[in-house]
C-alpha cells in the first residue's frame, strides 16, 4: 500500500512557475500538465495525451488559444481537459478526455488536489499568509529531494540536528540542549513542536540578517500540518526582550519558515522553501543574504536524506530505529500521517 496520503491538496508549484506556456510536474506519481489560461486561471490535467500517451508538455506540443495541441498526432484539448478535435475526422470520441484536476492558487503556492475531484474543498488548504503580505518580505525556493517525503518531515518536526548538521549557519549548541513541548491537535489535524532559547548564542544566519550581536532569545514554534504544510514561526530579540502584555512585539524580529513537503514518487520529494521577514523588508542585500543562507541549510538537508534513503533502501527487514524525547513531534506527525493513509481518511482541515 502506498504511504502517500490521498484525498489531500499538495503544493505543486510556486506562482511564479506557471505561466502560458506548458508546465509539467510529477506529484505524488501523477505527472500533471499545468498552465495559465489567457483569463489567468491555473489549468492542470494528465500529461498524457489520451491517444498515444505522448506527454503534452514535451515538443513540439503546443498551447494555441487556451487549447492544448498534442505534438504528436494533433489531439487537441480545451483547458477543462475536454479533448476537442482530433486529426482524420469530425467526431470526437466521448471518452477522449484527460484527467483534470482541482487547483487553488493561495500564499504564492499553487495547491493540486490528488485524489476524488468530488472531495476537494478549497477551504481545506492550509494557509501561511506571511508569503503574500505586503508586512514581510519572502525569499524562496525548490529543491529536488531523491528520499521519501517522510523522512523531510521527520528532519523538519526535530530541529535539534540544527547543532550538528547546520553549524555556520543556523546551528549552535542550545538548539540540542533545549527541551521541546509538544502538543497535537487531532481535531484540526495539526501538530505543535516548541523551543524556546532564553540565552542563546546568536547563529550567522540571524546575527547578519538582523545586526544583533551577542547573545539572543530564539524561539521556535512549529506548526505541522499533515501531509503537506510545514511552519516555523522564530521570534529572535535581545536576551531579557518579551513580547507585551498586549501580545505586539515590536522589540523582536520574527521570521516565518516555510516548507512544503510534496511527494514526488515513493522515494522522492519536491523540497518547497520559503523564508518572509518582518524588518529590512526593502534590503535586497539581506534577501540575498537569506536565500543564500537557506537555499545552503536546504541543500545539506538534502545530502543528508538523499544517503539515508539510499540506507533505509538497502537495510533488512526488521530493522527498529531508537527514539527518544526530542522524537516525540515527529512521532505524533507519523500517526496522523499513518491516519491519512487508512482508506476512511478524511481531508486535513485548514491551520
């Protein structure tokens, strides 16, 4: 049985991505077609022509007019997937039709759902405004990743690797050191990892983003939202620095992590990123600096599950990992996860 949960929306690409001219992309072992229609709209359906299989996102098919031209024997299909005109003959067959499927462009995601087209609610994608708001400024980005959604995360619900993995850049001793909260939220389908570093040293990525020096109260509170949607919200200050009574913060910095976790295949995943800031919002040179910085700490996460997935590939069968209390997030995450896959399963609900 596949471990990919169905019957969920999937972040399939960043806005930006898609534009009049065909895109394609492999979600959760379903290649999808996807572009813009002359009104805007994000159109997706099987990158399959229905006659011969050949992918309409290859050369030389085209898009003509908001239809979509098969490169290969001409099958020509309108933007809801309706096959339209085919070469040799004026009746179109009923059947010829490709599968389309629901999309929702929200935040600068654009969210596909995998499953029944019947069950999709839009009201049921999580949100992470932070991306779209003119009060943050967002970097962001991609990266192929050859593992199992699962186990990014696993990496993602236990930042403690942070000491080890990522030292230069967000890693430093206390984030090991402190013990986290969990909570989990069955009901709306979310789990909650907190660490709060109420002395800590400040790491290269925060000291030159923000000009603090010394040491720093760091904060890290994680929502999860399964199967898909990853959130950090990271508070920095001065030590001793609170946020009011009132609940405004205007003393901190606070930077909102993003990731969306799309399976690609069984073993491989899309790695979605995004980093939006509440302070230098119109320093070009601190959004370059963060891009660098968390495209790198992307990237060594990358490396690090790519071998682990090539190990958990080729190990016996039967082989019990050990867990401990720094675990306790991503356990909790596994059980949902687990949840999603059982055939009742019902669609995550909003965060």
């Amino acid at each position: 049985m596949s471990s990919i949960p169905t019957d969920q929306w999937y972040v399939a690409a960043y806005g930006r991505e898609i534009g009049q001219e065909l895109f394609s992309r492999t979600i959760c072992g379903e290649s999808i077609l996807f572009w813009r229609t002359g009104a805007g709209e994000v159109t997706a359906m099987s990158d399959r022509c229905v006659h011969r299989r050949f992918p309409l996102s290859e050369a030389p098919s085209r898009l003509v007019d908001d239809q979509v031209v098969c490169g290969y024997h001409g099958f020509t299909y309108g933007a809801d997937g309706r096959c339209v005109a085919v070469p040799g003959q004026t009746r179109v067959p009923r059947t010829a039709r490709l599968k389309s499927y629901p999309t929702v462009e929200r935040d600068s995601f654009v969210w596909v759902w995998i499953g029944d087209p019947a069950k999709a609610d839009p009201a049921a994608v999580p949100r992470a405004p932070w991306l779209a708001s003119p009060d943050y400024t967002t970097v962001s980005g991609m990266e192929p990743l050859k593992a199992r959604f699962e186990l990014l995360v696993d990496n993602l619900l236990d930042l403690s690797h942070e000491t080890y993995l990522h030292g230069g850049y967000i890693g430093t001793p206390e984030v090991a050191a402190t013990p986290t909260t969990t909570e989990v939220d069955d009901e709306a389908g979310i789990v909650y990892v907190s660490r709060h570093m109420d002395d800590a040293e400040c790491p290269p990525f925060y000291a030159k983003s923000t000009g603090l020096t010394g040491r720093i109260m760091r904060w890290q509170d994680i929502e999860y939202s399964p199967p898909c949607l990853y959130k950090l919200h990271s508070r920095i200050a001065p030590v001793g620095v609170l946020p009011r009574p009132d609940g405004s913060d205007p003393d901190a910095f606070h930077v909102e992590v993003v990731y969306a976790i799309t399976p690609e295949t069984e073993h491989s995943t899309h790695d979605f990123w995004a980093v939006a800031r509440d302070f230098a919002l119109d320093d070009q040179g601190v959004s370059d600096f963060l891009a660098e910085q968390n495209r790198t700490v992307v990237l060594q996460d990358v490396a690090a599950l790519d071998v682990l997935e090539r190990v958990i590939a080729s190990e016996p069968p039967g082989y019990q990992e050990l867990s401990i209390n720094i675990d306790t997030g991503g356990l909790a995450a596994r059980r949902m996860l687990a949840k999603l896959v059982e055939p009742s399963a019902a669609p995550a609900r909003t965060a």
